[in-house]
C-alpha cells in the first residue's frame, strides 16, 4: 500500500497452493492412463461397441426403460402421498396400516419382491372378480393374462417406491410451519384443501431434491425386472451378449445409455425446483451461500 | 339477550395434559365491541382467543360465538362434537390474525387475499381479486399486491395478513398479539390499520401488549393471569385505575 494512495484496497500476493497442482496432475496421469488401456485394449471390440450402440433394439429398450422408470415413479408417488397423509393422521387404523406397509415393503428386497409379482400366477392361478363367501363370478381370468411380466414389474418397483417416497413426503409435510395449517384453517380451509393447496406446494420444495434421487435410483433399478424376463435395457443387452459372447462390450453399451438418461432425467428437477421455490427468495439462498463461504474463509 | 352478544363464554375450561390453561373464563362481548386482553405471557390469553375459532377444543363450559355453540352441536342436555365441515364453516366466518402472520410464502400477497374466498366460500376469481385489491388498498399495500412475502415487510406482511382474514368477511376479528413480532418502526402502520377497522364497528377482541392502543382504542379491557379473569372494565378502569395488585404489578412493568 502506497502512503501517497486514499486507497486502502488490500492487494496481497495470494497464498500459494502447490499441492494442489501436483495432485490434480496425478490423477489426470492416471485416469488418461486408465482410459488408454481400455482403448487400447485388445479384449474390448470396438467395433461391437459401434454397432450395437445405436442399434434399434438396444435403442426400444433404453426407450422401454424410461417409460418404466416415468411410470413406476408416477404411481409410486401418488401412493406415497396417500401413505404419508396416512401415517401422519390422527386415525389409528390408517396410521397403523402406513407403518406396516413401509416397514415391509422397506424391509425385503427389491429383487425379491420383483420375482414375487411375477411368480403370483402361482399363488392365485385365477383372478376372479363377484361376491365374497358364495358362489356368484361375474368375471375371471388367468393371472398370467392380467399381471403380464410387464404388469407384475410396475407393479414391484411402484410398490416399493412408495415406501421410500412415503418418508419423503412425510418429511416434507413436516417441513412446513405448523402456523400454515393453522392460518389455513382460520380462513375456514378443510383439511384435504389445506394439504392440496397450501401444504403441499410448500413441502415441496424439500420433497423434490431426495425424490430426484429416487428417480434416479428407479432408473437403474428397471434392470432388476430382467429376472422376470421384461425387455429393458439391461435385459436386452445382455441377451445380446449372451449370443455374441461379447459380455463387456454389450456392458459399455447399456452402460452408456443408463448415463444418457440420468442425465436428461436430471433436468425436469432444476425446472421443478424453481417451480416450488417460488417466493422462497433467490436473495436468501445467496446469502446463505455466502455465509457459509465466509466462515470457510476466516 | 344473547342476540346482541358476538361471543359468550361461560366458565370456559381448557388443559393441556394435566395443566390447566384457562381455569373458567367467563366473558361476553357484545357486537361491535373492541376488547383488548392484557395479561403476562402463560395468563392463557392467547389460548382463550384460539378456543374461540376452536382452534382448541375446550375441556369444559360453554363458548358461543353469535348465539351458535363453537365446535359442538347441543341436542338437549348432550352435546356432539361437530363434524369437520361444519368446523370450517363456522371458522369461515371468524377472521384470525397471528403474531407471526403466517401467509402463505408460496403465494403472492394478491393470491393469500383470495385463496379462501375463492376456494372456501366459492366466489369467482374476477370478484375475489376485485375485493381483494380493495382491501390491500385500504391498508395501504394496493403497490405491493404482486409481492411474495418474503418481499414484503414484517409490518407489511402484518396488514396483508389483516386484509386476508377480512377477505371472508368475518362477523368477528380475532388478532393474536399482531405488532409483538414486529420492528417498533413498523407497529404504528398494522395499528392504524386496526384502529380503522375498529372505528368501522368491527367486533374485535385483541390480545396486545400495547397499552397505547389498548387505552386508545378499546371499548373494554380485560386482565388476565394465572387462566382467569383478574379485572375487567374500561380502559381508564383497568389500566389507569387497577384495583387488583397483580394488575397494578403488570401496568406498572409495561408502562
């Protein structure tokens, strides 16, 4: 700082941080090592990579899996929503049967519960639709016929993803003061107008993040129903590679389009964010933001 | 007899668990009265405002608001609690504004206006916003209608939080220590406010620390503490003049 200067900016040489170099350089070294070799390597066939790529089949069943994916979650949220108001009313009943449901569908795993839907064929051979305890059928069908591999697989991953997005919900409806639902019912809101219009969209906000998580947990999950023989992506490619022996191969080719569409997938959240952010200031995420920097720094 | 009279409790009993928040509280208040209830934190003034609009139930006595039984329907001797909608009708009708506003943030100041005259009481959307514009005009925010909350000013807020209650046109205002979350810069604005409303023969019973507003304003104010009735009368009876040693305590600790 010069005597002769009113200014009285701080202008200091700024600390020097060598090791960071060093260590980002190690690891370019070694990922571009790493990446080379598969390249190079004389096990992996591109040219198998190339055609199978973009080919039709792997392409309807990327296309098959985000429709899995897309529905699942469909259904698995608004059956979340239900159980979350569920397991927060004051009714013992339907509170009782939330927290069962959560536990068990949380408590077995998902591939187990995949191969259960589809083996339900063998449980109830016929789906019959009349009157309890007499004799009368107005309507029957073979299970197999209803709850087709498809049917059974929907049925699994939304099932299962209620559970989980139950408690997300819940948490989200937690999130939202106490004093909204009171203002609401002063105003002379019933209970399910309240939840629709002035809980919900509040709850939202903490809802989507961890939902965005379960969409993309969902996405990958679709390749359990290959066990019930369902054509997505990972049953596709691998029926594939079963025929050509090209196992890694087929491998990088569902893995690439898994990573296509988690990222694509990713975007409607950024979107809904803001959507559910609305008059929770930009300003005050900033400044949060910047408080958090500036106890980093000092 | 009770046609003129907006709210009528009698022996009004409420307790959380095993602790008895309001130990029979009788209190009338005619129609057009404004009533101001003073009282030390934990006297169970605010939880007697919120029995009113059955935002508590009450444990024991009677509380009518406009000759109508609040939350329960009485066939002879026995009384049923009522069903959820009818609840809601009846609140429809009571407007209630709380210490911390409590809008909507997830709305602008415009649509916390007509949210419940249009989703409870059914009106159109061109007269709900019609209404409301008049209202946020009448407490000076007609600029601010486009606003989020958290844009808007404590004592703004405050005033969209009174226009909103008014929206449903309620027959009885209940405010519920409105200015005490507020900067001292922004209590006059929310009081003129009230004070209009007031002047415009609105039945309002208002908890407040504000001795000011209290002595200016009310018709009557009543001391509470410990769950009852300490002292009830006009402002110059109560706040100039109390009889009762823990008034007196009190006056003299907030003035």
């Amino acid at each position: 700082m010069s005597e002769t200067s009113n200014n009285d900016d701080v202008v200091a040489v700024p600390l020097r941080h060598p090791w960071r170099w060093v260590s980002a350089a190690l690891i370019v070294v070694v990922l571009g090592m790493f990446i080379y070799s598969l390249y190079a390597s004389p096990n992996i066939n591109h040219d198998i990579i190339n055609k199978y790529l973009f080919n039709g089949k792997v392409i309807a069943a990327a296309w098959l899996t985000v429709v899995l994916t897309v529905v699942s979650m469909l259904i698995g949220t608004i059956l979340a929503i239900i159980l979350a108001v569920m397991k927060l009313s004051t009714n013992p009943v339907l509170k009782m049967v939330a927290t069962g449901y959560i536990g068990f569908f949380r408590g077995t795993p998902l591939l187990l519960q995949v191969v259960f839907w589809g083996y339900l064929g063998i449980i109830y051979p016929t789906i019959d639709v009349g009157i309890p305890f007499t004799d009368i059928i107005w309507w029957s069908e073979k299970t197999s016929l209803v709850f087709t591999s498809l049917v059974a697989g929907i049925i699994a991953l939304s099932l299962n993803e209620a559970a989980y997005a139950a408690e997300i919900v819940r948490a989200g409806i937690l999130s939202v003061d106490q004093g909204q639902a009171e203002a609401a019912k002063s105003l002379g809101m019933g209970s399910g107008y309240t939840l629709r219009r002035i809980v919900l969209p509040q709850a939202m906000r903490v809802i989507i993040p961890p939902l965005g998580n379960e969409f993309i947990s969902m996405l990958k999950n679709t390749s359990l129903l290959q066990v019930v023989a369902v054509m997505e992506l990972y049953a596709r490619t691998s029926q594939i590679s079963s025929q050509n022996l090209a196992q890694v191969e087929l491998l990088v080719v569902a893995g690439f389009w898994y990573l296509v569409m988690t990222t694509i997938l990713s975007f409607p959240q950024s979107w809904l964010e803001k959507k559910y952010g609305r008059g929770f200031s930009v300003v005050n995420e900033k400044a949060r933001w910047m408080r958090i920097g500036m106890k980093g720094n000092v | 007899m009770s046609k003129q009279l907006m709210v009528d409790a009698r022996s009004v009993r409420k307790n959380f668990g095993s602790n008895e928040v309001l130990k029979g509280i009788t209190l009338q208040v005619e129609k057009g009265q404004v009533l101001c209830l003073l009282g030390p934190s934990g006297s169970g003034k605010s939880t007697f405002l919120r029995c009113i609009n059955h935002l508590e139930t009450i444990n024991g006595g009677r509380l009518y608001v406009d000759g109508e039984l609040m939350g329960f329907r009485e066939k002879g001797e026995t009384i049923h609690e009522m069903k959820p909608n009818a609840i809601s009708m009846q609140r429809s009708e009571i407007g209630m504004v709380f210490q911390k506003f409590n809008l909507f943030p997830h709305l602008t100041a415009l649509e916390n206006v007509i949210e419940a005259p249009i989703g409870v009481k059914k009106i159109s959307k061109s007269a709900a916003t019609e209404k409301a514009m008049e209202l946020l005009k009448s407490v000076g925010l007609s600029d601010k209608a486009g606003h989020y909350p958290s844009q808007l000013s404590g004592g703004q807020q405050q005033r969209v939080a009174i226009a909103r209650a008014l929206a449903m046109e309620p027959k009885l205002m209940l405010f519920d220590e409105p200015t005490s979350a507020l900067d001292p810069e922004l209590v006059g604005d929310v009081l003129d406010v009230m004070r209009k409303l007031a002047k415009s023969g609105m039945t309002m019973i208002v908890v407040t620390h504000e001795i000011g507003f209290a002595r200016e304003v009310a018709d009557r104010v009543v001391f509470m503490d410990g769950g009852v009735v300490v002292e009830d009368g006009t402002p110059t009876q109560v706040i100039d003049k109390p009889q009762n040693a823990r008034t007196k305590a009190f006056i003299n600790s907030v003035l």
